[in-house]
C-alpha cells in the first residue's frame, strides 16, 4: 500500500464538486436531524455525508481531503460512533434513567419533547447522529481502502 | 398501479440476467445499477421511502467501488460459466426448486394483504396504534428500528464496523512476521 | 436481577471498538484487554449458572401477550451455551497472547475475536428470530476476517469460498424468517410457537427446509460440508479453535435447535431428517479425515464427524438423546480445541502441519504432546476421558429410542475415529524424527497453561455426568428445548 | 405473480452464485441474492390503496391504522441492506486481495495457481 495516490479530474469537476460540497453536507446533515419525522435517518443521512467526501476525493484527487481525514483519523471515528451508540444503550440502564438497556429514557422519564418537533422522540435522534458518525466514517474509510490504496506486494512471504 | 409494479420486477429481473451473463464491462455495470434503481422504484411503490432512499446511497457507492475494483484489471471479458454438464445439472436442480417453491408460495398471505392486518395482537398494529404516543416518532420506522428494535440497529451498526475492521485487516501490507519482531506501522500515512 | 443479560453482550462488544482505538500502538494492551473482557465474562456466565430469566430490551414489556421489543432469554440452555462459549473464548485468547507474535495487527485481531464472540453470545441469549440473524451475521463475518488473517494464498481463497457459502446460507435463513413471519405476523420466537401451533401448511415445511439447509451451512452437516475443510485449517490455531470448538455450534447446532423446537415446533419428521444428515456426517467425516496428510484438515473433517455425533442426539429427540447431545457439544468444545491449540503449537514449533514431515515430538515438546495424547483419547471416545461419557450416553439413547442401526453406526464412526487419531499420534508424536521436527523445542509458557487447563478439563469433565450434575443442566437444558410451548408461556407470562 | 418475479429474482442470483467463476460475477450474484430476499420482505408487508409509515399531523390516526402498510418488515430491510452492504465491503475486500496474488478474478484459474 504504497500511500494514496491519485491525480483527481478537470477544473470544471472540481469548481463543481467545491459548490455541491457544501450543499450535500447540509443536505446530509437534514437526512439525520429529521429521521424521525420524515424519511430518512442516521444510515442514510451518514452515506450521503460520506459520499460528500468521496465526491471531493475523487475530484480533487487525494490532496483535496483535509489532512486531518487520514486512514488512522477515520477508523478512530468508527469506533467512536460505535461507542456512542452503545454508550446511549447503555445510558438507559443507570437506575435513575429507567434501568434497561436501550430505554428511551428521555421520553418514558424525564418527558422530553413535543410530537412533530425536532426535539422529539428522545433517544431516536441521538441515536441517529450516532450511527450517522459511524456509517459516514466507516463508508469513507472503505471507499480509501478499496479504492485508492495501492495494495503492493511488499512481503517477501508470497510462496512463488 | 399492481401491473406497473410488475413491470418494474420484470424489468429488474431481466437486468439481473443481463449483470450476471454479459461478458462486457460495461453492460455488467448498467445493469447492475439498473438492477438497483428497479429495486429502489419498486420500494417507493410499495410504500417504503425509508427504504427507498437507502438503496439510492449504497447503489452510488457499490458501482463507484465496483467500477474501480474492475477498471483496475482493465477492460479483459468476463470469462464463462463453470462446465456443460454442471451447468445443466445446477439449472435443471433450480428450476425444480422454482416450481416447487411456486406451489408453496401459494400459502402466503395475498399480495397487498399484510399479515398484521388479518391476524389479531401482532405487533405491527401495536406500532401504528401506539407508535407515536409511545415514542414520540412520527416516522413509525424510524420508532421501530431505534426503539422497539434498538438492539436489531445495535447489531447492524456492528456489523458494518466488523465488515470495515474485516477489510482493513485483509488489506494490511504485511500480515506475518518472526515472534521477535516488533509490531509494524499497518500503513504509510 | 436479570441486568447482567444486556452486559453480556454489551462488554464485547465495547472491547470490539476501544481495542482498535487505544490499542494500535501498544500491542500488550491489546492482550491485557482481550483476555480481561474473555475473563470477565467468564465469570458472569459461571455466575449465572441455574439462574432463569427473561430480559426485555428498552424495557418494553409485552402487552397482553403481545411481545413489544426484543428479549433476551436465560434458560438452562443458553447457560450452557454461554458456558461452553466464554470459557474456551479464555482459554483461546490466552493461548492467542503468545501465538499471535507471529502475525502483525494484533489490534484487529482481538476487536474482530470480541465482535466474533460478542455475535456469539447474542445468538445463544437472543430471543426473537431477526435479532438472531443479526447477531449470527456478526459472528459469521468477523470469522470470515479472520479465516483471511494471514493474508496468503491459501487463507484468501478458503475465506472467499466460506463468505460465498456463509451468505448464501445466510440468505436462505433470511428467507425462512421472512416466511415465519408472513405465516405468524411475529418475530417473537415465543410467540411463533404459540401462533404456529404445528401447522401442516406445504409453507411451514418449506421454511424449516429452510432452516434446516442455512443452519446446515453454517454447521456444515454433510452434503453442505465443502467449506470447512478448507476454511478451519486455514485460519490461525486460536481461530481454527474457535470456529470448530464454538462457532459452528452456536450459530449452526445451537441456532437450529432453539428455532426448529422452540419456535416453529418440532415433529417426527424434521427429527427422522436431523438423524440422518448426523449420521451421514459422522462417517462422510470420518472417512475423509482418514485421508488426510495435513493436521488441521484431518481436525477440521473430524468436526464434520463429531458435529454428526450432536445432531444424532438431537435427531433422537430423546430427553436423554439431546441431554447427551448438549453434553458431548461441550465435550467437543474443549478436546477439539484443544487439538487445534496443539495442531498450532507443532507449527509454531516446526513450521508444518505435514505430520509426514514430523516425528518424534513426543520428547522435544513434552507438554504438547501429553495434552494432545489426552484430547485424542477423549474424542477417539476411550474412557474415562470426558468424550467417551457423551458418546456412551449418545448410543445409549439411540439404543432405548430402538434406533439400533443408528447405535451400531455411531460405534462404527468410533472407531474409525480412534483408528485416524493413532495414526496421527503415531507419525506426529512417536515416529522417528523427520527434518522439521529437529530444530522443535516446546511452546512459550501461556501456549502450555491453555492447553494444560484444558487437558485437565478433558479428564475431569465426565464428571458432570453423575447423575445430580446431569438432571439439574444438561436433563433441565434437553427439557428446555424439548417443551417448545412451556417456553413461550415462561417468556409471556401467562 | 409479483412473489414469482421476486423468486425469479432470487434463483437468478443463487445460479450466479453456484455457476460463475469470475469474482466479480460472484459478488454482483451475492447481492442480487440479498436484494430479492430484501424485495420479498417487503411485499410482504405491502397493502394495496395503503399510505406509508409515516404520521404527518394531517392524517388522522384511525385512518392510518387501518391504511398504514407494515412497518416491521421495511424496519428488517433496513438492517438487512447495511448487512448486505457490510458483506459485500468484505467480499470486495478479498477479491482485490486474490487479483493481486494471482493476477485473475478467476477462480478455476485461482484453484490451479495454487497447485
């Protein structure tokens, strides 16, 4: 895996994809803060937001990704998404908040939110937005890693 | 609107036939994606949007990594099925299975009859009925999938962390090393 | 008092996430947290032993009958499930601390064990039939990684053709559930078993044919075999010893019994089907493994054959038929891992699996060869070893349910068993010294503690057959699973 | 007729699975496969003239009861499409690791590489 390497496309590619970028974050961004009123939620809202960054990637070549978005970055934040979600499971089983697993506690006990609102449905929403950060993360840590690395042949273990 | 739907499942079924049997790179990836696009019309007309509008992302990311997966080998042909004989024997094995299932499958519920509408206390007319005051979702799958069934979305999250994790691990540079060696760096950043 | 079901699964599954995060520099911690959440969870199944109990995810309670969520079930089987699961899961990521110096990622390798494990025990607790394939598709996919550990030419190709197969079975058991479900309404295995009664429908048996051809798959009965003798060998030592010790019970055997008995109703015929796929599969097994050159191969056909022993019993459907069944999958959980450790011990020792290539390790590695000696003696089925009490108990049953053809069968695979296991001990162990077997010198300390523990499981396991042991576990676990209906009100409470 | 286009579907795919050598083909089988079992829950839980799962304030609740199609099955799709697509990640996965030892995404020719 010889680094990411990968020249990206023509300038009109890339103004374009620089406008639409912004557009698809919010647009991605609505899918996960409404899944619970409309259709939508954290899978399908995280995969638009991966696909905003793949969409960048493969316009701009691997320089048009910040620096921060490298592979060790990303799969960090899988594994927090992951956490989150099981973390607000296991929130629901403090004796103060309800005492099961996955309770929804904000609606059964503290009473949290009016129907139809965005504030609504207690756990559903952060739910969402955690498995948002997991699926975006983990959608554009495979495009990286099927896409884009160079998978060389760097052991000397090869039986040939 | 029941002869549109069947037209949009033929039509996905043919394309299906054509991905598997073309040999030419690019007729394998239109009808994948048209496989998934009949999919994707097919669920929004029988009145899945959450289910729809999922598809529509994946079906964009699977061709983008399948097109890279196969331009990567170049434009070579697809090359051909296993042998004759079985060949003869799997379809003959499947079409039998077919007519067999076909005649079985006559015991399901109609087609535009859901089950939780014909037997009494099943869960499903729970959900409509007390979804919303229960949950406070106005989108009853939504209530399902991160309430009722949390844990089933707990599983499914997993899932696709231990398939990202499973890829990683397989495409790591080095996999073996002597007992005295030091652990290696996996990537170069 | 039933919270500790939801951390059963949750602390797993939390080890499968934070291990990747802190442990990619720092491979010692890597182990210190694998082996701690296999330990800990050790201990919760040994604290729940005779204990029952349901558990209703999200607190949602069933209204009037009607089951709300998903709910996790404690009965005398799954204890004993949970049981066999966690304790070899500790005594594989002990033997795995050492082992796994040979391969890079160790971060990997122990998130993708936990989630493995993780998927395990949400299909022996789970309750509700969709929730079981979630947690079964867990486990199947953190194996399939794993089979390709190594990352070479034999492990990426035995983990393709085991993917293809594992899905396609998959996809058959999705469809059964799909059918249950448009039959029943419900997922609720409880509530399946009440709303289904035993129904004639030409539909019902085309879902258990279903089921019984995808569980099939995954436990790989005979003619659904041709995966696992490429796959299990080609894994690491400590993975060869989970998928055959624990993996391919839990969602192949495991998974089968609790929905073809306690969800979709059990009856003669399904029965007559299960006795002769175990019977086929104990000597398709064994036979093949007769011709077998390379120690995980000859292991992993023996599975084949052992698996065969447990669906014989179940296929009895005998109280004493499952209860000897249950007994001897956990038998073949200790001694076949403990094969598999040693198989991984003499290729780390020696670099081969060839036993033509061995010879004479008996002296150069001591430990491994006493440990091997005992498991080859106990699922050869030579007493008092632990292996020799189940399979007795096996053809007992077979003898009193008048099933004599099937009695003397079993007593024929036996001994073919014990005839493979001498030739392996005999060119491995006591032969002359081959070239790979001159420079062999004995295992790292942790390899010898795992495989001395479960040597000495091996010879004081047919213990648990005296009769108090036996009637309050594996009798009470056989009645679990024998009274489908008694289950579900259990569960419902009505 | 609409539950036999949805098995036709399924058949289609267990044949790819079965009779093709290319990986590709057998990874675009797979999750043909998984697609017809998804299709067929969701008929499942279809009602004709029905609404979809989704209160909006406007429609009164009576009404979508007795409208509404099934919610569970399109909540099983859900998971079941990010299974698939978890599944398909690791299958790809392999294959681009087996073309870069073997130089072929066929598996006949794969098999007697190996020897």
């Amino acid at each position: 895996m010889g680094g990411m390497k990968h020249r990206g496309m023509t300038p009109i590619v890339q103004t374009t994809a620089g406008w639409v970028k912004g557009f698809t974050l919010v647009f991605g961004a609505y899918i996960v803060a409404y899944g619970h009123l409309t259709p939508g939620g954290g899978f399908a809202g995280g995969v638009i937001l991966a696909l905003a960054f793949v969409m960048l990637v493969l316009a701009n070549g691997s320089k048009g990704i910040p620096r921060v978005l490298n592979i060790d970055f990303v799969a960090k934040l899988d594994s927090v998404g992951g956490l989150l979600f099981l973390g607000i499971a296991l929130l629901g089983m403090l004796p103060g908040l309800g005492g099961a697993f996955f309770n929804n506690f904000p609606v059964k006990v503290l009473h949290i939110g009016t129907p139809f609102r965005l504030v609504s449905a207690g756990i559903i929403p952060l739910c969402n937005i955690a498995i948002a950060i997991k699926v975006a993360s983990s959608l554009f840590l495979l495009f990286i890693l099927l896409i884009l690395l160079r998978i060389v042949r760097t052991d000397g273990e090869s039986g040939e | 609107m029941f002869e549109l739907l069947g037209v949009v499942l033929l039509f996905t079924t043919i394309a299906a036939i054509v991905a598997i049997e073309t040999r030419d790179l690019l007729g394998v990836v239109v009808s994948v994606s048209a496989v998934g696009f009949g999919l994707i019309i097919a669920f929004f007309f029988m009145l899945a949007p959450d289910v729809a509008i999922v598809p529509i992302v994946v079906e964009v990311l699977t061709l983008v990594i399948l097109i890279r997966a196969t331009l990567r080998v170049g434009l070579q042909p697809f090359v051909g099925n296993r042998d004759f004989f079985g060949f003869i024997a799997t379809a003959a094995a499947l079409v039998v299975v077919f007519i067999l299932s076909m005649k079985v499958f006559e015991g399901l519920p109609k087609f535009g009859q859901p089950v939780f509408a014909t037997i009494p206390d099943t869960p499903s007319m729970h959900y409509v009925t007390n979804g919303m005051s229960e949950t406070g979702a106005a989108n009853i799958v939504s209530a399902v999938i991160l309430d009722y069934r949390a844990y089933d979305t707990l599983g499914e999250a997993t899932v696709l962390f231990t398939a990202v994790m499973g890829a990683i691990t397989i495409i790591r540079r080095k996999a073996r090393k002597a007992p005295s060696e030091p652990e290696v760096q996996e990537w170069e950043e | 008092m039933m919270q500790i079901l939801p951390l059963f699964v949750a602390i797993p599954l939390a080890a499968g996430f934070i291990i990747p995060l802190v442990g990619r520099k720092n491979p010692r911690l890597c182990d210190a947290l694998g082996n701690a959440t296999t330990l800990a969870l050790l201990l919760m199944a040994i604290s729940v032993i005779g204990k029952s109990g349901v558990y209703w995810v999200g607190g949602w309670l069933p209204k009037a009958g009607v089951p709300l969520g998903i709910n996790l079930v404690l009965d005398s089987t799954s204890v004993l499930m949970l049981l066999t699961i966690t304790g070899i899961s500790f005594m594989v990521t002990l033997y795995s601390i050492q082992y796994m110096d040979k391969y890079t990622a160790r971060s990997r390798f122990y998130s993708l064990f936990s989630l493995m494990v993780a998927g395990m025990i949400g299909v022996a607790l789970t309750g509700d039939l969709f929730n079981l394939y979630v947690f079964l598709e867990i486990a199947s996919i953190a194996s399939y990684a794993l089979v390709a550990f190594g990352c070479q030419h034999e492990e990426l190709e035995a983990s393709f053709r085991y993917l293809v197969l594992g899905s396609v079975s998959s996809a058959l058991i999705l469809l059964g559930i799909a059918i249950v479900y448009a039959l029943t309404g419900t997922l609720n295995m409880a509530q399946i078993s009440k709303v289904i009664g035993v129904s004639s429908k030409p539909l019902f048996y085309f879902a258990v044919a279903l089921f019984i051809s995808g569980f099939g798959l995954k436990a790989a009965l005979v003619p659904f075999h041709t995966w696992l003798p490429d796959a299990h060998p080609a894994a690491p030592a400590p993975i060869s010893a989970m998928l055959s010790g624990v993996l391919i019970k839990t969602i192949g055997i495991y998974a089968m019994a609790r929905v073809l008995f306690n969800a979709v109703g059990m009856t003669p015929l399904f029965l007559s089907v299960l006795l002769f796929l175990g019977a086929l599969s104990i000597m398709v097994g064994v036979l093949l493994a007769l011709g077998q050159d390379d120690m995980k191969r000859t292991l992993a056909y023996h599975s084949i054959s052992q698996m065969g022993y447990v669906v014989l019993g179940i296929g009895l459907g005998t109280r004493l038929g499952i209860a000897a069944a249950l007994f001897h999958l956990m038998n073949h959980a200790v001694f076949k891992t403990l094969l598999f450790l040693n198989a991984g011990s003499i290729e780390y020792a020696t670099g081969t699996r060839d036993y033509n290539k061995m010879g004479g390790l008996r002296e150069k590695m001591p430990v491994t060869g006493a440990t091997s000696l005992i498991a080859s003696m106990s699922i050869s089925g030579i007493p008092p070893f632990n292996g020799f009490w189940s399979k007795l108990f096996i053809i007992v049953a077979a003898v009193q349910a008048e099933k004599y053809g099937y009695a003397a069968w079993a007593v024929i695979g036996s001994i073919l068993t014990l005839a493979s296991f001498t030739k392996l001990q005999k060119r491995a162990f006591y032969e002359e010294p081959k070239e790979a077997a001159q420079v062999a010198k004995e295992v790292p300390v942790l390899m010898q503690a795992s495989m001395i523990g479960l040597a000495l499981l091996c010879v004081f396991m047919g213990v648990l057959w005296i009769p108090q042991i036996r009637d309050s576990f594996f009798m009470a676990a056989a009645k679990a699973l024998q009274e489908g209906f008694v289950y579900a009100t259990h569960i419902l409470g009505e | 007729m609409h539950y036999a286009l949805c098995l036709t579907l399924f058949m289609v795919g267990l044949y790819g699975v079965l009779m093709k050598r290319n990986l590709i083909k057998i990874i675009i089988s797979l999750v043909i496969l998984e697609s017809a079992v998804n299709l067929f829950l969701i008929m499942l839980g279809y009602r004709a003239k029905g609404i979809a799962p989704i209160m909006d304030g406007t429609i009164p609740p009576d009404t979508f009861v007795r409208n509404s199609v099934d919610p569970i099955p399109q909540a099983l799709v859900l998971t079941s499409i990010v299974i698939g697509v978890g599944v398909t990640a690791m299958t790809v996965a392999i294959a681009l690791r087996l073309y870069e030892r073997y130089g072929t995404y066929d598996i006949q020719e794969i098999r007697r590489l190996r020897g």
